[in-house]
C-alpha cells in the first residue's frame, strides 16, 4: 500500500506532463523496489487510476484528477480484501465470548480506518508533501 501510495503521489506531481513517466524513474525517485513497482503499477492501471504508453517514450500517467482519486482507491486496488472487513472471521462474530467483542471492535475500527482513507484525496497528499497545512481527520 506504502508503495502504491508513493507512485501515485509521483505522477500526480508530473500531472501536467506531455510525456509519461519511465518505471525507472518513479522507483528512484520514491525508492521503490522496481520488481515491485511493476505489479503496482499495473494494479492500478487495472483499476482505471493510471494509464500507459509503451514503446521508447513510454511509460506511466494519471488517468484519472488526482483530485477524485483517494488514498482508499490506490489501497482498494492493491489490497482489495483490507478494506472489506466482511471478508474475514464471520465465525468468530457469533460465538458470545470475549473474542466476539474483540472482533466487533476491530471492525469499527477498521471502518473508521477506511472512512479515513476514503476521504484523503491523492492531490490532498500531494499539497501535504509540498508543505501545505496538516488536513484534520
């Protein structure tokens, strides 16, 4: 998730860009493993997020405004089950003990978690690297 986070918050900084951009250079720029990156990359072009070019001037862009992609969109396209928290331990929800209150608890929790998430914007990330004022969740 860091990592996918990280790429899009690059090419939404070459946003106005004429040409997209390299794998090579998202990944030193944000040092990123590039063996990875290329799986996140194509995560999120899979998605709609990014697009590509291929051939020698190739490479990655934003397909959609930074603006109307959130930090719960580039999470959901690389880890689509962390944000559903339905998908995981139904049994232990109903069984009355202290570790059914436990899971209710972590539940609402990582709904909060993703109502966060699905607020920040990329470009809000974007500003926030650029040394604009802290956004209050």
């Amino acid at each position: 998730m860091q990592y996918a986070c990280l790429a899009a918050l690059e090419l939404a900084k070459r946003k106005g860009n004429t040409r997209p951009t390299r794998i090579d250079d998202i990944a030193s720029e944000q040092n990123i493993p590039k063996q990875f990156l290329v799986h996140i990359l194509l995560q999120l072009k899979r998605e709609g997020i990014l697009g590509s070019t291929r051939g020698v001037g190739g490479g990655y862009y934003m397909s959609r405004n930074p603006s109307e992609v959130t930090v719960g969109d580039i999470v959901r396209a690389v880890e689509p089950t962390l944000t559903s928290p339905e998908t995981k331990s139904r049994n232990r929800a109903g069984n009355g003990s202290g570790d059914a209150v436990l899971f209710s608890l972590w539940r609402d929790v990582e709904k909060k978690a993703v109502s966060v998430i699905d607020r920040i914007t990329i470009d809000e990330l974007l500003n926030r690297t650029n040394g604009s004022p802290d956004y209050v969740i």
